[in-house]
C-alpha cells in the first residue's frame, strides 16, 4: 500500500476511512522505521492522525487496541501481572577477549562433531550481530496483533507490560501481511533501548528538576518500560530492536536465524541492519574488531556483540547449560583506558548523608564521551588503590558507563603529589561526622543538613511514614526555596496563608505565576494535622535513622514505649533487643547523639505528634503468640500495615518472606510469588475474610489447610 493517502470519498463510511487512515499510518511507521525510508512527511503522518482520532472521537465503537491512536490511553497501573514465557529467556555466557571467543568456536565444533558423525563436516554458518545495551522484551501476538508484552524477569517469569509497550513507536500494534501475520500465535524477543541523544535530554531534564539522573541508557530504558503511567513512558524516545522467535519449532519459519531477521523486517519489525552471517573463525573476529572501533558513531549503546549459530537445528542440538545456550556467545567490549592528571579530590555529601570523595581530573575522552570527575567510593578504597592528589591515574568506564579511577602511575610522581584525608566535619552542615566500624562510609547524621534535606522531608511525608498526601518533590522544593521548611519539624510550623502564597516556579499559559492556592492549603494543613496522629512506629521510621526500617521501628517503640526513653537508651539496651544488633544500636546511637536531631525531636513533641507507643494487649490475651504471618497481594477491607498491627496486638509475628518456619500466609488480590510459595511448601493460605475472623476472634480457624485447587506458578526454589 502506498503510504500517501487520498482524499475522503463521499461513499466512504467512517469505519472504511478509518480503517484506511490506518492502514495508511501504519505503513508509514513500516517505512520509516523498518526501510529508514519514508516519502510521507510528519506534517502529512500529523494530519492523518489528526483525522483518525477526529473519526474514533466521533464513533467511539470504531477504536480498536492495534490503532496508531492508541500507542498512550491506557490507564495507569498500579502493578504488572506476572507472565509466563512461551519458552524460557536464557541470558548468554561471555567471552571477555578474542581467546576466549576461539575457545567457545571450539567447543561448538566439537560438540556438532561428536552430533554429526556420518556425514563429512561442513563449516559452520554463524550470525552475528551487535549486543544492544538495553532491556529484554517479549512480545506476543494473535492473528498478527500486538495482546502482550513481558519483562525477561527471572527468564520463565516477567512483567506484563504491554500498556507501556504500546508507546514505543517502532513496535508495530498490528503486522504487515506476511508469514509471521498470518500465524495464529506468535512470541518473538528483542531488546527496547533508548538512543544517546535521548538518553543525554533524558539526565539534563533530571538535573533541571534536581531529580537523580539515569545511571545508563540501560537502565534509563528499564525504568522506562516500568513506569505505571504509558503515558509517561511514551516521553521517552524508547525503541527496538527484534531478533529472535521463542518458539524455532513452527515448520513455517524459516530454519535460520538470518531468514528469520527477514520475515521480522517484512512483518513490520525493527531488525538491526549491522548484521553479518560468517563462515570464518577470523572474519567473526574481524566484525567484532570493526563493531568495537565503530561502536561510538552508533546512535545507541552497544557493549558487544551477539555470536549465534545460524542454523536452528544445529542450535536445538546443541541445547542448553542450566544458564545459557551452548549456541551463542556475547563477546564483551574490553574497557577503554585513558590516562590524566587528578587535580582535586572534593567532598559530595549525599541524600543519605554518606561523605563520597570525588576525583576531579582533567577532562578526558573515553568510550564515547569526555569525563572529568569519578567517585573514590570511600577512604578506604584511596588508600587501596595508592591514589594521591596530583597523580597521573588511569581512567576508564566501568561497564563502558560510570566514570572510574583505575589507578596512579606511580612512575610519573615528581613529588608534588599530596595525600588526601577525609574531614571530621560535614562540608554541608559543619556537623561532626561518625564512621561505623563495619563500614567504609562516613556518614553526617544531622537531620538539618542541606545535602540531604529534600530526601529526608520526602521520606517523612511519604505513605509509610506520616503519609503527609499534597507534599510532593514539586512542593517540598518550593517550601524549601521559599526558606519555609528546612526540616520535617518545620512542616507543623506552617500557616494557611505561607502554603496559600507559596510560588510554585511554575508559569501559566498567560505568563502569570503559579501558586499553590486557597484549595490546596486547606486540604495539605488537614492532612499535615492529621499525620500527627500517625502510629509511633512509623514516625519514627519517617526520621530515617539510617539502618531503622519499618521492622527495627516497631521493635524499638514496642521496647522503650516513648521517644523519650529511647533518646536516651544506651547502645546496650538497644543491643539487647532481638532482631536489632550492634550496627543498629551504633546507627540509633549516633542519630539521637546530634544536639540538632534531639532539637527537632523537641519541636515534634511540642508540636503533639503520636511519639509513644500505645498500650500493649495484655500478654494473657495474645492468643496468636507463637505464630509466624505473612501478607502478600492486595488487602480490600484493610491496609497491609493496618492488618499486620492488628496480628501484633494479638501477640503474633508479621514477616516479609515465606519459609517453612511461617504458620500462615494471608493472601489478598493479585497475588504474587509468596502464594506461589506457601502453596509449594504447604503453608496454610488464609483468604482476607478468614483474616477479618481471625483478628474479630483472636483465634484461627479450626481446620485450615493449603487452599485446594491451586496450582503454584512453575518458579524454582532459587528464584524465589
């Protein structure tokens, strides 16, 4: 069909002219991102889309999933369902250098030999392609349209996240006419990547809204893809490349690899053009060479490059190992080292208030990109590496992404080199900093200190802390620039007319100033009022007292009853507790030892927040002592932490994990692995109207057992 499309005729219905529209976008997707050739230009793609959407607005009963329309509509999830692979996705062994990549030729000849034995050996065909430094995906389809795409997850289980996949443009919804188009069922794999340029304006937005950048397009397409609204994913420029099928069996696929990269390009697929089928040892290495000296003009990532066995036969012969397939190979990129001077060595206090030294050297190219600065980690790892401050040093990028000190070259001292030490005080705030012995970290405890004051108000308004609804980042760096709030004390300090006024940064249409508004006020001071009355437990969590979770929170209120009494408990009553330890009584110890912490803490008592714990059940009544909980899936009547207070109060124990030491598991909507593995062990699985009997009678019920009927998802013991 030629993608240029003509004008309505009157005797067209809509449902015709929409189907055309289709049909008509649809192969313009197919030209330009399969044949990187179209002769329809955006401002003609734009109008037929426009025109599309105009009739589906209209006739609402015309819209169908594979439309070009529907790429961003979905409704934003609150998780992915787990999806069981047609076939498991195996992940591929590596060869680090050509040596290694000989020995693995070697081993497939030999294993086809002792295969092959009455035929003369021909050469063997392999197929190489270049290893896309992105995220696993499997996409499925019926009838030549696009109903599910999966996350490689644990390789037989992943995500389903076929919303978010929609978005990603070069994805065809619905396949060319063709081979794969007309099969009832169909499941092939590839990998979603996001290019540099995307991934460089990705990072830059981060910086400018003072959000953590994306350590690797990687895991900026990863993150991508598990985003629970489409709508967000579709801003990310994702694309794909698609290589192979999950099932090679079908009789009317081609019986390579090569053949089938070609009925992938004639479905409407995006198939990587660097692509070479081999006979010889030397030419695979030749394009591996060529690939790793082209690899930085590319306009995405790659971090090697894919040797497969052509034939599919060949490759169902020689099978598997536990892990990986004996007919492929992944050889892996060695890292680029470059040499220059380190300058300076500067102190980075981070949101969690670890000391990180930071080598500032001269700007360098490396892999792709020039660098001038790369984290030390910690003091101990200078000292182990012999670094000094003016020494020529070895630079490169660990996984070909993050900036990293090699080494000096002792040889080229001139003895101006100095060593560096680490501060006794925070550069930040001033504040004496503490080291704990099982540690390499230096860490600033002051709840006050600058470095980490959006990250702390963040995690104390967050839901499982004071659950303090309307105080997102957006806010929270508009109070902080306003010199409102500079820590969580200062938050039961504001008034109706500082929130009322309070400049978003923000503009309107009209040029005017955004602010946050008589509305806003009113509902965020209710909510600040009502998080007062939040569960000790979680108030304290909400100070985010480094090694102190939501466990180690109910264990030290449940102990000392009163913030009072455990601001001055000693590292050895704290030690005494079960289930805390040394490294946690050190951490408490240290937190409540700052004078600017116990500061705050004052402000919060006088301020009449919920800072002691509410009178335990009295012992001869905790019927349920003894017994072991676990909560998984999504509770109707209740929240998690609600329903697992109310087990405490009658004496019984919540976990997070399922062992075969847990008496029950309580299993709510969707499910997940923990049910799988109750059911696998025989742990009992109650349903959340038997919790409501249980926490109404304080007793279990008489006879439960593992809830029949059930089978357990097919996960290994390993993957759990």
């Amino acid at each position: 069909m030629n993608s240029k499309s003509s004008a309505t005729s009157p005797h067209q219905s809509p449902a015709q002219r929409a189907e055309e529209l289709r049909r008509a976008l649809e192969h313009a997707a197919y030209e330009y991102y399969v044949l990187d050739a179209s002769d329809l230009s955006d401002d003609v793609y734009d109008s037929l889309l426009r025109e599309l959407q105009e009739i589906e607005a209209k006739h609402p009963e015309l819209i169908t999933a594979s439309s070009p329309t529907q790429r961003v509509g979905a409704i934003p999830s609150d998780a992915f369902a787990p999806v069981e692979h047609a076939a498991r996705m195996y992940s591929l062994d590596n060869a680090m250098n050509l040596e290694e990549l000989d020995a693995w030729f070697d081993r497939v000849e030999s294993a086809r030999a002792k295969l092959v034995t009455s035929a003369p050996q021909s050469q063997i065909t392999y197929n190489c392609e270049l290893k896309i430094d992105g995220s696993s995906i499997a996409l499925t389809y019926q009838e030549g349209e696009l109903v599910r795409a999966a996350t490689r997850g644990d390789g037989r289980t992943g995500e389903d996240i076929t919303a978010n996949a929609r978005t990603v443009r070069d994805i065809p919804l619905r396949l060319q006419s063709g081979l794969l188009a007309s099969l009832p069922q169909l499941e092939v794999r590839g990998e979603i990547y996001l290019p540099k340029s995307h991934f460089e304006q990705l990072n830059k937005q981060a910086d400018e809204a003072g959000e953590k950048p994306f350590a690797n397009p990687r895991n900026a397409a990863a993150g991508s893809l598990r985003q629970k609204d489409p709508a967000i994913t579709a801003t990310r420029e994702l694309a794909s490349f698609i290589y192979a099928p999950a099932d090679k069996t079908h009789e009317d696929l081609p019986p390579n690899q090569h053949g089938f990269l070609d009925v992938l390009r004639q479905a409407g697929f995006h198939v990587n053009p660097d692509v070479e089928v081999l006979t010889c040892r030397s030419d695979v290495m030749d394009f591996c060479t060529a690939a790793l000296e082209k690899r930085h003009d590319l306009p995405y990532e790659i971090d090697g490059v894919v040797i497969k066995v052509d034939d599919f036969s060949l490759q169902e012969a020689l099978g598997y190992t536990a892990k990986a397939p004996r007919w492929a190979i992944a050889f892996k990129f060695p890292p680029e080292e470059k040499t220059t001077v380190l300058r300076e060595i500067r102190i980075q206090v981070g949101r969690t208030g670890t000391l990180t030294p930071v080598a500032e050297f001269d700007p360098v190219l490396v892999a792709g990109s020039t660098i001038a600065r790369a984290t030390l980690h910690n003091e101990d790892e200078i000292v182990r590496k012999g670094i000094l401050v003016g020494d020529t040093v070895i630079v490169r990028k660990a996984g070909d992404v993050i900036p990293e000190v090699v080494g000096p070259i002792e040889s080229l001292r001139d003895g101006t080199q100095t060593f560096f030490r680490m501060p006794t005080h925070c550069p930040s705030c001033g504040v004496a900093v503490h080291r704990d012995p099982d540690e390499a970290a230096l860490r600033c405890e002051n709840i006050n200190c600058e470095a980490q004051r959006t990250e702390r108000l963040r995690h104390w308004v967050s839901r499982g802390a004071a659950d303090i609804e309307g105080l997102g980042t957006e806010t929270i760096n508009a109070l902080i620039s306003a010199g409102l709030v500079s820590n969580v004390a200062d938050f039961y300090a504001l008034s109706f007319e500082q929130l009322r006024d309070l400049p978003l940064g923000r503009t309107k249409a009209d040029g005017s100033e955004t602010f946050f508004g008589q509305t806003m006020a009113t509902k965020v001071l209710a909510n600040i009022e009502a998080s007062k009355s939040r569960p000790f437990p979680r108030l304290l969590f909400g100070l985010g007292i480094r090694h102190v979770g939501a466990t180690v929170s109910e264990l030290l209120t449940g102990r000392f009853g009163t913030i009072e009494n455990l601001m001055v408990a000693s590292e050895e009553d704290l030690n005494a507790i079960e289930g805390v330890g040394p490294q946690i009584a050190r951490s408490c110890r240290s937190f409540f030892s700052v004078p600017e912490n116990r500061a705050v803490l004052q402000r919060l008592i006088g301020a009449g927040l919920n800072l002691k714990e509410e009178a335990l059940t009295d012992p001869a009544l905790q019927s349920l002592a003894g017994l072991t909980f676990v909560l998984t899936g999504t509770l109707t009547n209740l929240t998690r932490t609600e329903a697992s207070t109310e087990l405490k109060k009658l004496g019984a124990k919540v976990t997070g994990s399922v062992s075969k030491k847990t008496s029950y598991v309580v299993a709510g909507e969707d499910a997940g692995l923990k049910y799988d593995k109750a059911l696998s062990l025989g742990v009992p699985v109650l349903s959340e109207a038997e919790l409501q009997d249980i926490i109404q009678s304080g007793a279990v019920p008489q006879a439960v057992s593992v809830q029949s009927g059930a089978e357990p998802t097919n996960i290994p013991s390993e993957d759990l």
